[in-house]
C-alpha cells in the first residue's frame, strides 16, 4: 500500500497527498492531518494542553505519521524511520505492545489507572 500511496501521491497536485490507513488509500489535503487539528484545538484553548499522541500507522506513508512524528507520539503498529520520534509503546522487559493492548498499556501507566 505504500508503494501505492508513493505512486498515488507523485500523481496528485502538490496540495494533495495519498496516505495508507492500513485498509485504504486516503487522498487529501496536504494541510488536513491530525497534527494540525490538534494545534487547531490547542490554539481554540489557549495553548495549554498537552496531548498524548498515539495511532497505528506511523510509517512515513501512514495516516498518523503527522500525528506521530513528535516527541509525544507512539505507536501501537508501524513505525517510522527517525529513531526520534513515533515511539513504540514497550513493557518492562522491553518488548513492543500493539494495538488495542498497547494502547491500554500506554494509558494505564501515563494516567495510572487501576
């Protein structure tokens, strides 16, 4: 789907892009992303919150990548490629946590709840 998403997007004028969802290929605004949403938000707040960023398509060619590609972000399936951002969600021993148990885990022990 990646692949699709490339040749999809090199095809497009240059404010939209193809994104992989995991089921899809999503075309859209380039400036429509979750990120941007979310400064939307945060702007609309006064710039006080803080968000906890976590999806599962956080690959370059993924619909969270945006979303994802901060200090804040980790994800629960693909990951990108900078060591620096898109965190993947791990427990104690070191080993990933995907999907909805990752996303439990992560909740759990940022918020610690029961």
């Amino acid at each position: 789907m990646d692949s699709l998403c490339d040749l999809t997007t090199n095809q497009l004028p240059s404010e939209l892009v193809a994104r992989n969802s995991g089921y899809s290929v999503d075309v859209y605004p380039r400036t429509a992303t979750k990120d941007r949403c979310l400064r939307i938000v945060n702007k609309l707040c006064g710039n006080s919150l803080r968000f906890l960023r976590i999806g599962d398509q956080g690959h370059e060619y993924g619909n969270d990548y945006e979303l994802l590609s901060s200090t804040g972000g980790f994800s629960v399936g693909t990951l990108s490629s900078d060591p620096y951002t898109c965190y993947p969600v791990l427990d104690e021993q070191g080993s990933r946590i995907l999907g909805p148990r990752g996303t439990a885990y992560l909740l759990t022990r940022t918020f610690e709840i029961v």
